[in-house]
C-alpha cells in the first residue's frame, strides 16, 4: 500500500483529517513528567493515548528531538504511534546532495513520510523520493511572514511565483515517483485555493490552524486532493491545551476532538 492510500485509509478509519504535532519543548513539559527517564517520551506517550482516536496521522518535528536521549524518545514514540494505527510524518525539512542526502533518507524506514526542502532541486530529494511506499511533503508556500521573503518572488521566464513553479514540480514528481504532497500553510486561504487549482491531485500539509489562527475552512476546502485526502495539522494547541492543569493529558483529547469536530464540518 502506498502511504497515500495508508493515509487515505486512516482518515476514512478515525473520520478524520487532523495531523498532531508532538514537539515536546522540554520547557513546557508538565512536572509529572518531568522526572520520567525520558521526559519527552512519557509525555508523548500520553498524547498518544489522548488523542490517537481523532488523529489521522502524528507529525513529531525533529528538532525536538535532535540529542542522544531524544532521538530515543522519537523511536519509541514512533513505535507507539504505529501501534496504535496511527501512521507517522517526520516533520524535518530535509535535502541535500549525495551521500548526506541518501544517508538523511534512511529515516524513511521507521517513519511513514517527510517533509522536505525543495531549494536544492530534483537530485537533492530524489533518496527520499524513490523510498518505495513513503511520503514526501515538499515545502511550498509555508506560513511564516518570512516566507514572502522567497516564496513570492515572480519567475519571469514561468509567469508564476517561485511557490507556484513548486506545487508543479512537486506534481511531475508525484507522477513519476508518487507518495508526494505540498505544505501549505494555513494562514493565506486565497494562496492556498490558488495552489489547490494548479495541483489537484497532490494533498496538503496543511499547519497554521492551532496556534497560528489560521482559516480551518480554507484549509479543509483546499487541502484535501480530490479524493478527500490531505492533512490539517494542530500542535501547540493541542499537547499544550491543558499545561497550566494536572489534567492536561485529557485537555490535549479534548482538543484534538474538538479540531476533528470542526474540520469535518466543512469536509
């Protein structure tokens, strides 16, 4: 199964389209987890618990994680996730040349997809491309306010935006590789729709709707593909939905039941 259709399969399962971030930022972690062997894990793992039932997929960013102890905390929760159904996208903006690049793509054993950085081109992301049943959700139109910095520059020889000239190189890999989506933030819905009209067929990574405050209609409306799959991701208002309370495991299953709730309203 390719992780499209183990997507499409999971979100028709959990009724749901709603990705959970897991960046456990160990200076907001709640104290009783605090003392735990590895702090970042036994709070994920709680998340999971919570939330596993309205998630369609989790999304642990890698910075969170990148020291010894972390990145055991990222097997197991990986292992935790797929054990509870739940296929995983590393959040890690990967690419580059040669054997660093190859060597960046093995992670594509143990998670499910990636996001990747498409600024080196074709051959930079062509290891993590060719990984037989894995996703690769190429960076497109993000939702910082630096984003305008590159992303909307006019490519004159295209007659497009520099973000537009990637959702349809992104859509030619797709034909040729498959397993290939776009990020595409949720904070600029008129972008996002214009996106969604060049590429129908490729489905969104859609972050910007928790804490960000970005349009959940758009990003439902315009980040699904054309059979009903894509993704719309929540982090901090999710796992931090409760941190300032003892019950804070349950406040993050509220919230992920909450944000499922509303996103399929507009689906």
């Amino acid at each position: 199964m390719s992780f499209v259709e183990e997507l499409g399969a999971r979100i028709e399962a959990a009724d749901s389209v709603v990705s959970v971030g897991l960046d456990p930022d160990m200076e907001r972690l709640p104290e009783d987890v605090q003392d735990a062997e590895l702090p970042r894990w036994a709070f994920n793992r709680r998340i999971i618990d919570a939330t596993h039932e309205h998630a369609a997929v989790f999304k642990p960013n890698a910075a969170f994680y990148e020291d010894s102890d972390g990145w055991r905390a990222l097997r197991e929760t990986v292992a935790y996730a797929h054990g509870k159904g739940v296929p995983v996208l590393l959040d890690a903006k990967r690419a580059d040349i040669g054997n660093t690049a190859r060597q960046y793509a093995e992670i594509l054993a143990h998670v499910d997809a990636i996001t990747v950085n498409p600024y080196l081109g074709e051959d930079a992301l062509q290891p993590f491309l060719t990984q037989d049943e894995a996703g690769v959700f190429v960076l497109c139109r993000t939702s910082n306010e630096g984003g305008m910095d590159f992303q909307h520059l006019e490519l004159a020889a295209y007659d497009r935006r520099l973000y537009e000239h990637v959702a349809e190189r992104a859509a030619e890999w797709n034909a040729q590789y498959g397993d290939v989506g776009l990020v595409v933030g949720a904070t600029a819905p008129d972008e996002l729709q214009a996106i969604r009209e060049r590429v129908p067929e490729l489905p969104f990574l859609v972050p910007g709707v928790g804490a960000q405050g970005g349009d959940a209609e758009a990003a439902v409306e315009y980040g699904l593909n054309d059979d009903g799959v894509g993704l719309v991701n929540s982090t901090r208002g999710i796992i931090f939905a409760g941190e300032h309370g003892s019950a804070w495991a349950a406040a993050a299953g509220d919230a992920a039941r909450t944000l499922r709730e509303r996103l399929n309203r507009h689906r």
